[in-house]
C-alpha cells in the first residue's frame, strides 16, 4: 500500500488545493497531528501557506494542556496558531459540540482569508459515520458518507485507516493526546466505534469493506443525480448567490420518485439540508403552480416558484428602512447588503438602461429601500412606471423587493440597480459624470 504522504497527496491533487490559505483543524489527537505532520511535507510543493487552528470546546478538564500541545507543535514549525474557546461545559452533547467546532473553523478562514479548511477525516470515521447516518435514517445521498472535499472543507485522509495513523503518531512529539469521549457510549459515535463495530466485525469480519463499498454505491448514485440536474438541458439548472434554480415545468414530466430525488439534488447544490418532509413540501409547492409562493424548509432556507422556476435558497435578511448618503470613499458605502462605489469618470456613449453600473450627472445622491409606490421615468421610455412594475418586467422575485435599493436625486427616483435607470440626471456622452458601481455583497 503507497505511504499516507503519497495518498494525501492523490487526494489534494483530486480535490485541486493548491496556491492560497489552508486552515489545518488540529485536535492534538493522533488523526490531526499526522495531518499537521503531513501537511507541512505537502505544502511547499502546492504554495500552500498553512495556519494551524485549535478549538477548545472546555469539555474536558484537560482541555487547556492539550491547546497548549497544539500550540508547541506550531511552533516548533513556524506555522500561525489559532484557539478558540468554547466553554462548552462537561455535559455538552457531540452535534452541540461539534456545531460550535465548525462555526469557530468558518470563522477563522474567514479572518485569515484562506481558502480552504482541512480536517483529518480518515477511512474508519467513514465507516461510522455511514453506519450513524443509517441508524439515524439517513437517505441514499446521506450514506454516500463524507466527500474528499465539500465547498471549501478538504479531507484527505479517507483513505487512511485509524491503525495506520495510530502508529504514525507515536513517533511525534509531543505526544498525541487521546480523548477519552471518543469511546464513550453514551455518545453515538463512540457507542457505535467501541461497541457495535467489534461486535459486527466478529461474526463479519470484513464488515468494513463492505460498508465502504456499499458507501460507495450510494455516491455514485448521488453523484449521477447531480450530474441529471446539472447537465439536463430541459433543466436549466442555474445557481445563485444564496441556492440554485431549475425550470418549473420540464418537472411535470418525471414521475414522483424523480422528482424527489432531483429536488433532493437541488437542495445539495445549493448547500441545504432537504429531507423527506422538506421534500414533500416543495412537491405540493410544485402541484400547486402558483408564481410567488414560498414553502419553508429547515435551517432558514425556503423552496419558492418564482417566474416559472423552482428555487431553494437562503432569503437575506436585509432591514427594509435603511437610508444612506452616498460618497466617494475608497471602499465604498454600505447600505442594506449592497455596495456602491463612486468614481469620476467621462460619461460613456450611451447610458445603460439596466445592469449594476450607471453614469449620472454629479449631484447629492441617497440610497434607501424600495417602497410601494416608487415610480421612475425608464431611460428611452414613455412616461413613469411604478417601481414594483419594472421588478416585475425584470423578473426580480417578490421576496427581494423590500430590502432592494433605490436610488435618489434631489427627490427623484433615478435608478434601481439591476432593474431600470430614469432618463433623469443622464450625463452627455463624454461629460463629467459619477459613475456609481452597485454590488450586492451578500
């Protein structure tokens, strides 16, 4: 069997890490250590620069001499060192546990601009966690188990074996600090790792292998659910900031069983957990056919039918009563989700009636919530519209209106980005003119 190193490094060359920030989730037990190990022996060939990050949940009385283990062996490598605190007291369950774990990890790659988060995941969490998934009666995409990579978390330890990393770790120092909860029973995974595992492995002793190929099953099935919502023309599968998107109507053509697996792939891509009741709803949403209505899902997100497509996403929450003057800093003015940046700049030939960028005349401007009853005169229209109407034209769905910006001069609606420009305050071709650049951040 090829070295650890050399399997890592299949599985980082797979999942394309090279060239930026890599966050190293280091637990200061054996797994974390070899992949910290690891990991320095990768970097330099991939210019990855590495940042070592610790998270002490306080469950342990010994929670603080394993940080301070952590923190030596960055040191003695020269890598940045971060801990977070949890303080999440003795009777803290795994999912609360390991909730906090991910936020605090989220947030450091957030802070140190990396561009991934690498865990050390190995081959017999795998088998437990498919076995935990199906106790706990987890689908089809569920028991495909954990993926070498998932947005910007990399595991590329699973196709290392416990065993293997174990006697690796015995040769660092300090020397690896083994948790004690990780075989208690009173948790599901220790449950399942220090008294269901060997119990299955003495009557089937290959039931390992067999739980990885039947794993492996289930991701191929997943992965060509994936591949029917993405690569299917009728479809039109198109992604967003906040989820993703398919046509409506094409779905009518597929039995019930495809329906719900491709609404289930949906939910995937666009990062949410849909399952049976989720799924369920989205289909009565879909028998309904009415433009505009939404369904609630779990963790926030919402399925919608908006213009003839079926959408599941995270709704922004936005305050719908900001106001702000807009100046010419460097970075910008923030206001409800958006960015404007101001720049003097000739005006171009012609003024474009849509998009996120406009010229307008110099001049005082404000930016502020739509409100019912804004009208605009469109540039190269006839007359004035209400606001409401040109979202509509434009296809803007209903739930983002209220938090969407208009912008005002001297009174006077003079462009709503992405949506219509008025013929007010339009520079001459060439003139002195602010061009104002809107991005909608999140």
């Amino acid at each position: 069997m090829t070295s650890i190193e050399d399997r890592a490094a299949a599985a980082l060359d797979r999942t394309a890490v090279a060239d930026g920030v890599a966050v190293l989730a280091v637990s200061g037990g054996p797994d974390s250590l070899v992949l910290l190990d690891t990991m320095i022996g990768l970097a330099p060939a991939r210019r990855l620069a590495l940042v070592v990050a610790h998270f002490d949940h306080g469950i342990h009385p010994e929670s603080a001499a394993v940080a301070e283990r952590c923190r030596q062996h960055a040191a003695r490598h020269d890598l940045p060192f971060e801990l977070g605190h949890g303080a999440l007291g003795p009777d803290c369950g795994e999912t609360k546990a390991r909730a906090a774990r991910l936020r605090w990890l989220e947030s450091v790659r957030v802070a140190r601009q990396a561009r991934w988060i690498v865990t050390a995941h190995h081959e017999d969490d795998q088998v437990e966690t498919v076995l935990m998934r199906f106790l706990r009666g987890s689908g089809p995409a569920g028991l495909a188990g954990i993926g070498e990579r998932r947005g910007e978390w990399i595991r590329p330890f699973l196709t290392v074996t416990r065993p293997e990393l174990l006697e690796r770790a015995s040769t660092l120092d300090p020397p690896a600090w083994v948790d004690p909860s990780n075989l208690d029973p009173r948790h599901l995974r220790g449950w399942i790792r220090s008294q269901v595992l060997p119990l299955l492995e003495a009557r089937l002793p290959t039931v390992r292998r067999q739980v990885l190929e039947a794993r492996q099953a289930f991701a191929d099935d997943r992965l060509a659910w994936d591949e029917l919502l993405t690569g299917t023309g009728r479809l039109d599968y198109r992604p967003d900031r906040r989820g993703g998107s398919v046509a409506a109507l094409p779905l009518n053509g597929y039995s019930s069983a495809v329906v719900r697996a491709l609404i289930k792939a949906l939910g995937r891509r666009a990062g949410l957990t849909v399952g049976r009741r989720q799924v369920a709803r989205v289909q009565m949403l879909l028998a309904q056919a009415s433009t505009g209505r939404m369904v609630d899902l779990s963790g926030g997100a919402v399925a919608a039918l908006e213009f003839g497509r079926l959408r599941l996403f995270r709704p922004a929450r936005h305050p719908t009563d900001y106001r702000a003057v807009l100046s010419a800093q460097a970075s910008g003015t923030e206001a409800g989700g958006w960015r404007f940046v101001l720049t003097a700049e000739r005006a171009p030939p012609r003024v474009p009636r849509g998009g996120l960028t406009t010229w307008i005349v110099p001049a005082a401007l404000t930016v502020r919530a739509w409100r019912e009853g804004d009208r605009i005169r469109p540039l190269r229209g006839r007359g004035s519209r209400l606001v409401v109407r040109c979202m509509q034209d434009g296809k803007l769905p209903r739930h983002d209106r209220p938090s969407w910006p208009v912008l005002e001069a001297e009174s006077e609606v003079v462009w709503v980005p992405g949506v219509c420009r008025s013929d007010a305050m339009v520079p001459e071709p060439g003139a002195e003119a602010l061009r104002i650049d809107a991005d909608p951040s999140s």
